[in-house]
C-alpha cells in the first residue's frame, strides 16, 4: 500500500525509501536530497585540493635539514673516531715492533763492545772467542726468529646500532615532558663527593668519596682510584691528552683512562681556577676573580699558556 510523502508539506504518494533520510518521499522530494546531497561535494573537492596545493608549498629540505645535519655531524665525528682509533693503533704496532727491535739491537751493541775492546787490547783468549762465538750465535737465532716471525691481527667488525638513531614528531615550540626517557639507572653519591664529571666514549669519570671512579655503560664501577687531593671544581675529557682533566682550585690534574693514574700538569698559587673546558686542540680556563680572565692552554704533551682574555672590569653593585 502506498504511503505519502514523509515531507509534511508535500502531498504526493511516496516512491522510494531515501537511503539519506531512511524516510519514504517522492519522487520530486527525491531529488531534491540528491541535488543537496550533490552541492556537498563541490566543496569538498575545493578543500581536498586546498590542502594538495598547501603540501606542495611544504619546504620539505627546511623540514628535514636540522635532522640532516645533525647525522652530518654524527657521521663525522664516527670518522674521527675511527681516525683516532686508528692512529691509536698504528702507533701500538710500531711501539709493539720496536720492543723487539731495540732490545735486539742494545744486545748487539753489547757484544759488538765486547768484540771491540778484545781487538784493542789484543790481548784475546780462546775463553774470549768461545764466549763471543756463543753470543753472536745466540744473537744469530734471535734474529732469524724476527726475521721469521709475522704479526698477525684481530679486528672485530664495526657493529653499528640502527637503533641508535630514531626520527619523531615534534611540534614546534613544544615540550613535551613525557617524550624523556625513562630512568635507566641510578648511582647513589656518598656524602662528601663532588658533583663534577666528564665522560668520552666508554667511560664516565666521577667523584665518589674517597675515590675517583670510573663507570662502563652499565654504570658499573671498572677502575677507581684514591683521590687525595683538594675539591673538584671541573672535569673534561682530552682526545689530544687521551685522559681526563681535572681541576681543582690551583692544580690542574691529567687522569689516565688505563691505568688511572694521576698527574699534576699544571700548579700554580697566583691564580684561582673556576671552570674549565677544552677543544681538540686547547685547554681553556676561567679564574675565580672579579673580572675573570679566560686562560688558553695548547695541550700536547704538555700544557703551555697561549692566550688570556681578560674580562671588562665591572662596577661592584653589591654592597
């Protein structure tokens, strides 16, 4: 049985159900929603290509190029690394080959001053030429086990991390506190310690009282040593130095990395130090003074005064 037009206006007998609506109207109603239904989308087709013309005007290299020069950076600084690691090892191969070298040579000095003073003195004995015949053939098999003897090498492949390097959203000026990582794990300080540390690329040095101690990534202590010394003001690390700087008010102390030793390279009572940094190439400290002066060192195998900047001197405000 025929139904009329839902529309209340309208007196028409219905003939289809509207699938918009999920009401039964006639045919002019009918299209009339398909007319209305059809309006609609010529806007949406105005936004859609809005926002296409809007991605094309998007500076992608603007977008991407902090990122981009960040790895720039990391990857240079893994080149120097491996530049570094690898000079490191060149000169452990030269000094492991002059070991056996210069020893053998000092042992054949040694005979060949023996052999000289018996041709001066004229005066050899057969006990003489036996003993020297026996040195130069123990000599002799010394060096055919040189000369016969290789150097072999390990090198472990170069494993490098993908993980290590990640990309994430991040809105502009936006900070986001729970985009920090979580705690990994903790070292508790004992009373009395102090609060500077440095690391490089294996190893964080810090103070632990009585000790300055030396932590893996695990954050487990590998290596400490008693520090007698006065306080901490500073610690940086030096490639150049290959050991930790460490300041304390008039003393300027190097801490080698393998052994932990300790080395006073730099004293001096005139003036007090407050904070110290270093580059490649120099060593650089303030003085605790009014008006301090920022001190240039060159580092090498010692640490020779290049450059003082003096600071201007400022009217005391505080009374």
């Amino acid at each position: 049985m025929l139904q009329q037009c839902a529309i209340a206006t309208c007196k028409r007998l219905s003939r289809a159900l509207c699938f918009c609506c999920q009401k039964n109207i006639c045919i002019y109603h009918l299209k009339e929603h398909d007319d209305i239904l059809n309006s609609k989308v010529n806007p949406l087709v105005d936004e859609i290509n809005a926002l296409g013309e809007r991605l094309q005007t998007i500076d992608i290299e603007k977008k991407v190029g902090y990122c981009r020069r960040k790895l720039q950076q990391w990857r240079l600084d893994c080149y120097q690394k491996i530049d570094r690691l690898f000079e490191q090892k060149c000169q452990e191969l030269d000094e492991f080959v002059a070991v056996k070298t210069i020893k053998q040579k000092e042992e054949i000095n040694q005979v060949k001053a023996k052999l000289d003073k018996v041709i001066n003195n004229q005066e050899a004995t057969r006990q003489d030429i036996d003993l020297l015949t026996s040195n130069i053939r123990y000599l002799e098999g010394k060096m055919n086990n040189i000369e016969q003897t290789c150097i072999d090498i390990t090198i472990q492949p170069l494993i490098i991390d993908t993980c290590s390097i990640n990309f994430k959203e991040k809105h502009e000026q936006e900070f986001d506190l729970s985009t920090r990582y979580p705690i990994y794990k903790t070292i508790q300080y004992t009373s009395g310690s102090w609060f500077s540390l440095a690391s490089n690329d294996h190893h964080l040095l810090f103070h632990q009282k009585p000790n300055l101690c030396l932590i893996n990534r695990e954050l487990t202590i590998v290596k400490q040593v008693l520090w007698p010394y006065a306080m901490i003001y500073n610690i940086c690390w030096s490639s150049t130095l290959n050991g930790f700087i460490v300041m304390t008010q008039n003393n300027i102390y190097l801490i080698d990395e393998k052994t932990m030793s300790i080395e006073n390279i730099l004293k001096t009572q005139e003036q007090n130090w407050l904070a110290s940094t270093c580059s490649d190439s120099y060593l650089f400290l303030s003085t605790y003074e009014w008006g301090s002066s920022v001190i240039q060192f060159i580092l090498s195998f010692s640490v020779d005064l290049v450059k003082q900047w003096q600071a201007p001197k400022l009217n005391n405000y505080f009374k």
